[in-house]
C-alpha cells in the first residue's frame, strides 16, 4: 500500500546545504505529489553551475508550491527514495571535507608537497597529491567510501518512493555520468509518473571539441535517454530550446514514440546582501571599478570559456603599455592543463594578471561591484549566468556575439567577435579611456530564483494536466 511522507524529518537542500527549517508539506493522498531528484547535487558541496542551480531552484520550490505535495530526495539501486536529516547531516560533513581537503594535511606536510610537486618531474602529482578546491584528488576513494555507506544506510532505513499517476518526477541535475538512474525512470513512468528533464545544454554533440571523445559518447546516451523517457523536456534557454527540437528532428523518426513536447524556463540570479568575509587580497586588489581594478573573467577553466582569448587580448594591450589588469576566477576543468600551464608561466602573473581559484560568494559579489569590467569570452553557453550577475551590478560587460549571449544581454552589454583578440582589446582601450568619467550603468534587476522556481513548478503542471485532461 502507498504511504505518504507526513513528517517533518525529512528535509530539503538548499543554497547554502542544509536547512532544516525547509520541510516537507504534509501528505495528502488526494493531491499531486511532485518529487525532485536531487542524485548528483546531494552529494557534493559543489555549488557551481548544474549543482548552482539545482540548489537555488529548490531553496525556492516551497514558496510556489501550493497544489501538490514536495518530496526531495534520491536514486538509489533501483528506487528514488526522499532525503532525510540523517542523510544530509552525513554529506554535510563529507562537503565540508570535499571543499578544501588539502586542510586534512598536517601544514609542515602540505608545504613539503607544495615545494616538492611545483617542479618537474613532480609537478603532475600535484593534482593528486594537492587537489584545487573542491577536487578530491588522493582522497577521491575514501570520500567515494565514505557516500556509498551514506546512501546504503539510507536505503536500509527504508521508505522508498511508491511510483503512480498522481507524481511528477522532476529531473534538474546532471545525469551523464551515472546512467543507472534510467532503467528506474522507466519503470515509475510506466506506473504513470509524470517525467519532467531539465537540459542545460546539447555542447558535448554541438561542439565536440571541448569535452573529449569519451564524454561526448555518454552525453549521447544521455541526451537518448531523456527524449525516450522523458514526457516533457525543459531547457534553460530558448537557444537550447531550439537546439533541442532540432536534434529530435533530425535524429528520430516522426512515429517513434520519443519526447517532443519541449519547454524552457529561464534561470534566477538572486544576488543576496552576503556576510561572509572577504580576504585582504581580493579586498585590495578590487577597490574602486573608477580606478585600475582589474577585469574580471568569472567561470571554470575550461576550453569553451575561451580564456585564452581573453588572455591573447590582454597581453596586446600589455605590449602597447597599457595598465590594465586582468583577473580570472573559477575552478580548474578537465581539460584545462594547458591553461594552467600558461596562467603559471606568465611574466604578469602576480603584477597585472591574477587567479583566484577559490573565491568564496562574498568576495565574488565585492568583485562584479568594484571590477572594471566582467569579460564572457565563451564559444558556446547554455545561458551564461555571469551576464546576468554583472549587469545587476550595473558593471560594464563585455561577452562574445553567439546567440545565447545576445538573449541573455540583449542590448546591455559590449558584443566582440571572436576571429581577432585584437577586437576586444579594442573594446577595452576603449573603455579604459573613458571609464573614470562615465555615468554609472544603471543596475538590471534579472529574474529571481523564487522567479525561476515558479516558471518551472508551472510548466511542469501545465504539462502533467495537459496529459490527464
């Protein structure tokens, strides 16, 4: 017999991971119940892209919810299963551990690795041996260990979610890398659940190039799986929602019984007063955006976030003697080796160019406020957040001419080309002529996440009463 979660033990994530004060509604057998798997973003403190969104999203869901029942939870062998305290209060502290894991290390031994792995032949043990935040490196199998007991006593805890037409199964995270979560999908749409997909993008089919043979060979699995299982796929813009449509188009036949009602929503950007503290190194280096703070290139370090475009421009404005500077901050990619290695060799490094491979959410907000300019060199975006958090800062922005750029900036940013970094050192100089004197751009509110929740609560039960009326 079906049975409804009627406590308030069971808690959801959050921005911030934990709260526990965000219950679940109580069980009402008669209304929809709409279940959000939260497999990927449950276990790891990333709060960066996907998992970014993912947790604002349901930090939100309960404010607009009012006609069905809210469930959180996760895959595990075989069954979606709600999270409980228990649960969230183990991977709270195996977030903690994956943030800066290094910390673990006595400091007399983390010097010795530093100096030890900064020189060849060591210097690529020093990934392994010393992990960026929020990578895992030596203590990946531990940490790997420690989530697989975590999950197995939940299971044995019991209480697994009970598939039937009057459920939503809502699916906003990244599922590429674990495939097993499928033959389930299946199954509970088959018991009539209603399966709902975000997709936040189609790059590993589109471009290639950035993600690597292998990657590109799951997306595609995946990218199956969600047209055959999903009733309704929901992309994060209306660019990927056109990329979308057009791949099923191309690749499915008209009687094959695959997913062709497509949606798209678009994502919050709440930008909150923050209390977290804010280092002397990022305090002193972005003082006042009138003055010579530097530029600011937010986003992963990876190849189709295009930093060596940004850095090819930079070093011409550099070599025509110019002052200004350059900082990126994001984490280390998969395939970013070859930047690193040039970010680590380059004679500015320290003078007028910085990283920040670290920067918590308070010293990145000081930063779109107090930088000279927020720079999106991008190939290729799902959306392209930072547009949306510079412009509500009211910062000078510069992003490169594809479509998703010109939907999310629309005619509020300075659109370079791509061919020649000499255009947007153009643009800059440009800038740098005038910017003391300029009047201050007035802020853009963007949508909110409470916002964002609400459109895409909407579009899902519209859809789910389309398919029953």
């Amino acid at each position: 017999m079906e049975t409804e979660v009627t406590e308030t033990k069971t808690s959801m994530l959050a921005p911030h991971w934990y709260h526990p004060q965000i219950a679940l509604r109580p069980g009402n057998i008669s209304r929809v119940r709409f279940f959000v798997d939260l497999s990927q973003t449950a276990l790891t403190s990333r709060n960066t892209g996907i998992e970014r969104v993912v947790r604002c999203i349901v930090s939100h869901l309960p404010e607009c919810i009012k006609d069905s029942n809210l469930v959180c939870g996760l895959h595990l062998d075989g069954d979606f299963f709600a999270l409980d305290d228990e649960l969230q209060a183990r991977m709270k502290i195996l977030g903690d551990f994956e943030k800066n894991s290094t910390q673990s290390y006595p400091v007399p031994l983390r010097k010795l690795l530093a100096s030890v792995t900064k020189n060849r032949p060591f210097h690529k043990l020093q990934k392994v041996l010393l992990p960026a935040p929020s990578h895992l490196g030596i203590f990946k199998l531990p940490h790997s260990f420690l989530v697989y007991l975590a999950k197995q006593s939940r299971r044995r805890r019991g209480g697994e979610i009970v598939p039937n037409e009057k459920t939503i199964l809502l699916l906003p995270d990244a599922y590429w890398t674990k495939m097993d979560v499928w033959p389930t999908v299946a199954r509970y749409r088959e018991s009539g659940c209603f399966v709902c997909t975000v997709v936040y993008d189609l790059i590993p089919i589109s471009h290639p190039e950035f993600v690597g043979e292998r990657r590109v060979e799951k997306f595609r699995k995946y990218i199956d799986s969600v047209i055959r299982n999903s009733d309704l796929i929901i992309a994060i813009s209306d660019t990927v929602k056109q990329d979308i449509a057009q791949y099923v188009q191309e690749n499915y036949h008209e009687n094959e019984a695959v997913c062709r009602r497509i949606s798209s929503f678009q994502l919050g950007a709440d930008v909150p007063a923050i209390s977290g503290s804010v280092r002397e190194r990022t305090a002193s280096l972005f003082v006042d955006r009138t003055g010579n703070s530097p530029y600011l290139v937010v986003g992963s370090f990876d190849p189709r976030k295009n930093h060596h475009h940004v850095l090819d421009a930079f070093e011409r404005l550099w070599a025509n003697g110019s002052n200004a500077q350059l900082c990126f901050a994001g984490r280390v990619g998969g395939l970013s080796a070859n930047l690193v290695q040039r970010i680590n060799a380059h004679p500015e490094l320290g003078n007028r160019f910085h990283i920040f491979y670290d920067m918590n959410d308070a010293e990145l907000q000081h930063a779109y406020k107090n930088c000279s300019g927020v720079i999106l060199a991008s190939t290729v975006e799902g959306f392209g957040l930072p547009i949306v958090e510079s412009l509500w800062h009211g910062t000078k922005t510069f992003v490169s001419d594809i479509p998703i750029h010109r939907e999310v900036g629309r005619d509020n940013c300075t659109f370079f080309p791509l061919n020649d970094p000499t255009l947007l050192s153009n643009a800059i100089r440009n800038w740098e002529s005038v910017k003391d004197s300029a009047v201050s751009n007035t802020p853009i509110p963007p949508v909110s996440w409470a916002e964002s929740a609400r459109e895409l609560h909407s579009i899902c039960m519209n859809a789910y009463r389309e398919r029953n009326s």
